[in-house]
C-alpha cells in the first residue's frame, strides 16, 4: 500500500517534471521536451476554454457600437524600466503610474507590464490577425484594475484585466523611439538576462492618440497559460511602423541556448459566439471595399 503511494507519488512528480513546461510551436522538438500550444490544456484546462485569445478578428462580422476614445493618464510620462528575456518574450515592468479609463472600461486600469509577440526576421508573427492577416509583431501593454495589486490578483475577476494589443507594420524607415528597446536586445540573448532602458514613455512607443480612437474590444483570455479568461482586450486598428531591420532584432533573442527566439505567438482561438465590438461609426477595410469590387465585378459579369 504504501508503496504504490510512492510509485503514484513519483509518477505524477515525474509527470510534472517531463514536459509540463508549456512552450510555442516554433520549440516543439521531436524529443517531446516541451507541451506546444496544443497541449497547453494539459497544462493548465482553461487554455482549453471557451473565451480564449488570441483570435482572428472577422471585420465584416464585427458589432458597429460607438464606444468612446479612451483616457490616457501618465502615458507621456518617461521612466527607467527593467527590460527581461523571460524565456517566452521580451518584457518591461512598469510601475503602474500610467492608468487607461473610458473607452467602455467600467474604472480605471494600471499599466504593469508591456511585452511582445514576434515572427521570424520580421515574417509574420502577431497573435491577433485582422480578416486573417497576421502582422509581423504585436506588443502587449497589460493593465489590471488599479484595486488589484498583481496580475495573479487580477486573473480571479472576470473583468480583471484590460490589454491593449499594437499591431506592427514594415516600413522603409527606422522608427526612431524604439531605438532604446531595440539596443538593449543584444544585452539580453538569453532567458533571465536583464539589463535597463530609458527614458521611455508609453506614449512614445504608441502612434498619436487620435490614432487610436478606432478599435476592436472582446471578451478573452491571457495568451499563455493558465489562459485565465479574465481579460477585457483592445486591438488597435491603426499600426506602429517599424523598419525590416528593427523587426528582426527580436528574432536574436534566444528562448534557451539552442533555439532562437522567433515566432512566440499562439495561433488563433475559436470564437465561440462572442462579439467583436468595433469602435468606429463605419469600417473602412480593405476587405470591404474588395467585397464590394468583387461584387461589383461579378454583377459585371467582367
Ligand atoms: C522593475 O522591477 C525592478 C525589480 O525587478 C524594480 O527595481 C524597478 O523599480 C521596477 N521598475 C518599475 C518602473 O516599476
Ligand atoms: C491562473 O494563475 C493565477 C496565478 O498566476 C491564479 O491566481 C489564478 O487563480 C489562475 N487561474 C486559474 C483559472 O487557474
Ligand atoms: C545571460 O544569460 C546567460 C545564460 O544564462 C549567462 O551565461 C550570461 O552570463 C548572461 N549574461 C548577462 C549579461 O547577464
Ligand atoms: C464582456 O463581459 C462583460 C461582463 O459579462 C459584458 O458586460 C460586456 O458587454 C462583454 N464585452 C463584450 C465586448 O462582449
Ligand atoms: C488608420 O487605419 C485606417 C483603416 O485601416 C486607415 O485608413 C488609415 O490610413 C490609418 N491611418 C494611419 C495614419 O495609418
Ligand atoms: C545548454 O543548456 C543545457 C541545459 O541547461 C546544458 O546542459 C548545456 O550544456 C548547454 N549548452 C551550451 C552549449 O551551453
Ligand atoms: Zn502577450
């Protein structure tokens, strides 16, 4: 009897120990070291939930509502910040003085973390995708309520966090305010390194804030596990322009010693009936107007 206890005890313990560590698809080995996002439930269920992210943002799907501009407070303001290759992305903790309200929030959010998701050498590698376009980056700015005192905190409540999610797209110039970001990238090659930049503000690494009246709002999930569905999430319409070069940066991150860091994305997530607000009064997509010419074309017979 008891030592059928120990064998249970030591198989789950070896359970834990092989292979529970979640990890993205682009990791995944034939020697099984790492759960992909597949097996993620297996990590932890609620990745296999009903209201997960990231997903495919359908526009002609989405619901018009008019929901007002939000209300940016200490986005302007300057800090240090700590940036750490966390074995996943590449993260900057924030102190929690920049605070988002309006913009159908019910009270304000904190800003305590920003982070990213990346491709390949600037190939595609967004979480979020647009009619099924997926960017080459996104970042992540991720808020909770400003009662709560962390993330962990924030995940109990339903409504406990709010993240602004920022598609990137190439340009043929370097963005001058992600220079700080994208020089400390080579003092952090690898998970645990950490090193410091700034100053750098939110505003700064965020396009005009009359870009960013327009935007998609649904109810979801935190895109790595446990995928605790408790998060109110916004995607911008509007992009950040980053240069190829500048893109690539990231992709020399390591997520151990043998494998870069590139693609660190979770595919898109089932909808499940839920609804896709849109900010806006109209949506001007280019899917739309290639509806409309298709139609046109085919009432043509052309
Ligand atoms: C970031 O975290 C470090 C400790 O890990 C802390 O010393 C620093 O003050 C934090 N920065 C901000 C902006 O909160
Ligand atoms: C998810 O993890 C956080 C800790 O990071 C915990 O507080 C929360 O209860 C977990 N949620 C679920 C659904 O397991
Ligand atoms: C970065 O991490 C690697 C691997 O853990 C370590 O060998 C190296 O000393 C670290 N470098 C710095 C600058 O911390
Ligand atoms: C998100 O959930 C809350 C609470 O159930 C609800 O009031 C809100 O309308 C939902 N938002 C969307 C975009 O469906
Ligand atoms: C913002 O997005 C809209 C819709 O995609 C586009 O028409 C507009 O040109 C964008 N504005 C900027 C400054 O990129
Ligand atoms: C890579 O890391 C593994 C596990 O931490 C270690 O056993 C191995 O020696 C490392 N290889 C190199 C080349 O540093
Ligand atoms: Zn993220």
């Amino acid at each position: 009897m008891q030592i059928l206890k120990i064998l249970a005890l030591l198989y789950s313990l070896s359970g834990v120990a092989m292979g529970a560590e979640w990890c993205y698809k682009s990791q995944v080995s034939c020697d099984n070291s790492c759960k992909g996002p597949d097996e993620w439930k297996d990590v932890a269920s609620t990745c296999g939930g009903k209201k997960q992210s990231p997903i495919n943002i359908v526009t002609r799907k989405v619901t018009i509502n008019h929901l007002p501009p939000f209300k940016f407070d200490g986005y302007q303001h300057a800090f240090e910040s700590i940036i750490t290759n966390n074995g996943h992305t590449v993260k900057l903790n924030l102190s929690g003085e920049a605070v988002i309200s309006n913009a159908g929030l019910t009270g304000e959010y904190k800003a305590v973390e920003v982070h990213f998701h990346w491709g390949k050498n600037g190939g595609p590698g967004s979480e979020h995708t647009i009619d099924g376009e997926q960017y080459p980056m996104e970042m992540h700015i991720v808020h909770i309520k400003k009662s709560y005192s962390s993330v962990s905190e924030a995940t109990k409540d339903p409504l406990g966090l709010a993240v602004l999610g920022m598609l990137y797209q190439e340009s043929p110039n370097r963005n001058m305010k992600y220079d700080s970001i994208i020089n400390a990238l080579s003092s952090i090659k690898y998970p645990g390194n950490k090193t410091t930049v700034g100053p750098v503000s939110l505003d700064s690494l965020l396009p005009p804030h009359c870009e960013l009246m327009k935007y998609f709002r649904y109810n979801g999930s935190l895109t790595t596990p446990n995928c605790s569905e408790s998060v109110i999430w916004t995607v911008f319409e509007n992009t950040t322009k980053l240069s190829k070069q500048q893109l690539s940066a990231f992709s020399d991150l390591w997520f151990d010693n043998r494998t870069a860091m590139t693609e660190n994305f979770r595919p898109v997530q089932p909808l499940n009936g839920r609804n896709v607000f849109y900010s806006g009064s109209s949506i001007a997509s280019v899917s739309t107007v290639l509806v409309v010419s298709i139609s046109i074309i085919t009432f043509l017979n052309l």
